[in-house]
C-alpha cells in the first residue's frame, strides 16, 4: 500500500534544497554585480557559491536516489491531465536541479580557473576552453531562470490545491 504522507526525511531535503537554491540565487544575482578588479572579493563569493552548487547537486542525486528507494506516497485524486502536468512538472524540476550545478560545474572546470570546495582547492581535470565554457555558462543560466520559473509554478500550484482546491496537499508534508 501507498503512504498517504512523505517521510520526515523526505520533507527536510525538500525544504532544506528550497532554502539553499533561493539562497544560490539570491548569491548568483547579487555576485555577478561585482566588479572584476583584481581583488579577491568576486573570486571569493564565485567559490562560495560554486561550493554551495556542489552541495545542491550532490543533495539532488541523494533526493533521488531516496525517491527511487522508498514506496511512492500516493498520487492526489485529480483529473488525468493534472497528474500528469504535476509528474511532468516535478520531473523537469530535478532535471533543472542536476542541469543548474552539473553545468556550473563543468563550466568552472573549462575556465582555467581552481575550483575550490570551501577553499580546498579540487584537482584541475581539463585545461581551459572557452568555447565550453561560455556554452556551459550560457545553459548554467538558462537553467537557473527556467528552474526558478518551474519553482514559481511550482508555489502557485501549491495555492492553488491549497486555497482553491483545498485538498489535503500540505498534510502530505508534514
């Protein structure tokens, strides 16, 4: 039989990735506003928020490893065609949230630039390429707007089960 509710660990990664990529795009916004003046305060805010990007793909291939591992909560009774915008909406969502850092990533290793993990210094795996570089960061933000858009939608999908709809949607959370 299927739980009627996510685990409480399910919904503490839920929550706790929320936070950290409104946060990575708070961070990413605000830093590419820096001046590239020679000092080390745009390279340092770079490295924080590479390191933090890091984390968020390494707790999205965790998130999926554990949603493939535990029995699926059930699906809400609602019209067909709403099941399969919400499953095809939560799918584009984790493919958003490995796309964003995994480009990132791959971005910053063409750069011919370190990448440190919270200052420690990762081995070099590539020499420079602009070419990929500049398409990487191209999809880097690509995918960070069209992740924060499926986010809004993802919100106001949420008001509307929860103010229209007035199903048992947030209960599932808890």
């Amino acid at each position: 039989m299927q739980p009627a509710r996510y685990d409480r660990f399910s919904v503490v990664l839920h929550w706790l990735m929320a936070v950290l990529i409104m946060g990575q795009v708070a961070l990413g916004l605000w830093m590419i506003g820096l001046p590239k003046d020679g000092s080390s305060l745009r390279a340092s805010w770079f490295n924080v928020h590479k390191s933090w990007g890091m984390v968020l793909g390494l707790l999205v291939v965790l998130r999926l490893a554990w949603a493939l591992l535990r029995p699926r909560v059930a699906a809400l009774p609602q019209a067909r065609h709403l099941r399969l915008a919400a499953s095809g909406a939560h799918r584009l969502l984790y493919a958003l949230m490995l796309a964003v850092p995994l480009s990132g990533l791959f971005g910053s290793v063409f750069s011919g630039y370190p990448i440190r993990f919270f200052g420690m210094q990762l081995p070099k795996i590539a020499g420079r390429w602009d070419a990929a570089k500049e398409l990487l960061s191209g999809v880097h933000q690509v995918s960070a707007l069209a992740l924060v858009l499926l986010i809004a939608l993802h919100v106001l999908a949420f008001l509307y089960h929860q103010l229209v709809l007035k199903d048992a949607l947030l209960q599932r959370m808890r």
